[in-house]
C-alpha cells in the first residue's frame, strides 16, 4: 500500500517536471493574461469554459470569450499583443515559437465575432508568412503591424502603424497606417473606406481598443503594462469627434424637424382662429 503510493507520487512529481520543462518551452502555452475587466472565459478542447484571471497561460488552441462590457489583452510568448473588445470570440489555432528555430513559426488566430487589435512580435517580425489572422471574409497577414479588425459585416480594418494584407477569393488589398478597409464577403476584395462610413459598433470598438499601449514585459515572468498610447490617443480622440459631430447633425435634423412641425401647428393653429372669428354683416 505505502509502496505503491509512493510511486504515484513520484510518478506525480516527474509528469509535473515534464509539464513545466514543455510550459516553459512554449510547446503547451501560447499566451499570458496580461489585463483583464469583466467576465472573460476560456475554452480548451471542447472542455467546459472556465474564467480568466490576470497572469493566467492560455494554451494553443484556446478559444477565448468575452462577454458584454468586458475586456482582455492576451501578451503572447514571442511579444505579440492580442486585445479583445467586449462580445468577441478569439481562437489560438495554432502558434509555436522558439527563438532559435525561425523556421518552425506559426501563428494562426480565428477572429469568430466581436473585434480585436493586434500588435505583432518577435515571430510577426521575423517571419510574417508565419502569421494568419482569419475572419470569415478575408484572411489577414502583416508586415510588422498594429491593427484593428471589427467583424459588423461587412469586416472593418483599421491600420495603426505598418502594413496588412487582406485576402480572400477576390484577390489581396493591402492598406497601410492611417487607412481603414471593409470586405463584404468572400468573394470581393476588400476596399479602402472613410472613418464616416463605420457603423457604431465599428467605431466604437476602434476607440476603445486604439487608445491602448501595450508596453513590454519587465522581465519574463511579468505581463507588461496596458495604458493609453499616442497613436491610440489620436484614434480615440478621431472617433470621438466623429461620434461628437455625427450627434450634432442628428440633433440638428431633430431640431430642424422639431422647428418644422411647430411651424405646422401654428399655421393649422391660424386656420382654426380664422374659422371660427364671424363674418362681419354687409351693410344694406
């Protein structure tokens, strides 16, 4: 009885062992929780969904959830940074990284629903073909980037800095920092539009997720710092404004409509008034 537990328990301690030396060397972990706000959960295998909470390693593979009004930014193992807007589901299908092996890189995301803004590392730099983010419209690759996607359908970009490819079975746009794209579909290729044609959610997203900074880690056991950049300053503020002035002509073509209706009812008001004063008698 003893002898054999104590053979479980060694046996325990060496599959820990083993599971730390492969943890560490990135071959079961893809990610850390670098920040987090709100209920985030994340899904293995199929396995039932459980929260996230700061500093947690998330696996390859992973389907990560947020739901309304929350919020996470994943720091990956080469660098990269992955923030998700609330109402978003992101996979980790497949990412490997090793420093010294450039040539076994691979980093695949799924983009299901919601909206994202990545900002690639180590892996992205040294080898972009390596690195897929797919949507169900358009497949996006990079060239050292920090971008934006919004899935509103049609699917929205928004490029901060560097450049991405955007490809589906209509062919390959790419769109450089400051430009903003859409894909309809899968079959049309995706086109350059203006900030004033996003849809809130769009918008929205873009501002929130733009005005973030994420700063390196200290060292390799720490998260790093998620806080408000320049760049993202400036996007935040842009769709602020654009926010701000879509409001004043909606509240000028509510006043507008306002001014109008009153000046019907006056006019009617005028009618009624007049009708009603008695004619005054010929004289004979």
């Amino acid at each position: 009885m003893h002898r054999k537990r104590g053979w479980g328990i060694a046996s325990a301690i060496l599959a820990s062992a083993i599971a730390g030396v492969l943890w560490s060397a990135g071959a079961l972990a893809a990610a850390i929780v670098a920040d987090l706000e709100g209920d985030v959960r994340v899904e293995v295998a199929g396995a039932k969904s459980r929260a996230l909470i700061p500093g947690q390693r998330v696996d390859s593979g992973s389907l990560v959830t947020t739901a309304s009004g929350s919020r996470v930014v994943l720091r990956l193992d080469d660098g990269q940074w992955a923030a998700l807007d609330q109402d978003t589901q992101f996979r980790i299908e497949e990412f490997h990284y090793r420093p010294q092996e450039p040539a076994a890189d691979r980093a695949i995301f799924v983009l299901l629903r919601g909206a994202l803004r990545i900002v690639t590392g180590a892996l992205g730099r040294r080898n972009p073909e390596a690195f897929e983010l797919r949507t169900s419209k358009v497949l996006v690759g990079v060239r050292g980037t920090d971008f934006m996607v919004s899935i509103v359908n049609p699917v929205y970009l928004s490029v901060l800095e560097g450049t991405v490819a955007a490809t589906n079975a209509g062919g390959t746009a790419t769109f450089s920092a400051g430009q903003l794209g859409a894909a309809a579909d899968q079959a049309t290729l995706a086109t350059a539009v203006q900030a004033d044609v996003l849809p809130a959610a769009a918008r929205s997203a873009f501002g929130g997720l733009g005005a973030l900074r994420m700063e390196p880690r200290a060292s390799s056991g720490a998260a790093g710092k998620v806080t408000p950049s320049r760049a993202g300053q400036d996007a935040a503020t842009r769709a602020r404004e654009l926010k701000e002035n879509l409001g004043r002509n909606r509240n000028k073509e509510a006043a507008g409509a306002r001014e109008a209706a009153g000046a019907r009812e006056a006019a009617g008001a005028a009618r009624g008034q007049a009708r009603d004063i008695p004619s005054k008698p010929r004289p004979k």
